[in-house]
C-alpha cells in the first residue's frame, strides 16, 4: 500500500496543473513560492516598466488600470475554462465507467 501513499503524496494542484497545460512532469513546482510571493514577484517588473514609460502619476495610474483590465479579462476566461475542465474530469470521474468487470450482464 506504499505505492497508494506515494501517488496521495504527490498530488499537487501545481504539478497537475503544469502537467495538463505543458504535458511534463515538474519537481520544480513543489519548491513553488506561495501564491503572495509569486504575484509580487512576477508583477514587479511590469510596474518598474510602467514607472519608467508613464513618469506622470496619473498617465501611470491610467496605464496600470487598462493592464489590469485585460489581465482580468484573462483571468475570467481562464477560470472558466479551468472550471469546465474540472467539471469534466469530475464527470468522468463519476458518471463514466469503462471498467469492462463493472458493466451489468447482458450489455
């Protein structure tokens, strides 16, 4: 039962996330920062460029509001597109069954 333990352990939402989008499989992941930290990291270097492109206050402020309503449209279509994929790995999970065995007699 080793084997069952181990596959519970390396269920991550990070590795099958990465798995199902690239098609590889990641140790990196598992050393990820939290979500916090990645954001702010990721996100430093577009406001650097923004404060160097809009030395104006107000132009910065008007730049960084049109960034963060495309990536809000992103991240809406994303999420919907990752909640319709767990709705069908959920459906298959459950309602699917091609176990040759678990079909009843005379199918």
């Amino acid at each position: 039962m080793g084997y069952i333990n181990d596959a519970f352990a390396r269920m991550d939402l990070r590795q099958i996330s990465n798995f199902l989008l690239y098609g590889v499989d990641s140790d990196a992941e598992e050393n990820a920062p939290p979500y916090q930290d990645a954001l702010k990291k990721s996100s430093e270097p577009i406001y650097k460029r923004l404060d160097v492109m809009y030395p104006d206050a107000t132009e910065r402020d008007i730049a960084a509001a049109e960034l963060s309503q495309a990536l809000a449209a992103y991240e809406y279509v994303y999420l919907e597109l990752g909640m319709k994929a767990g709705a069908r790995l959920m459906y298959q999970l459950l309602l699917t069954d091609d176990r040759p065995w678990a079909k009843k007699a005379g199918e």
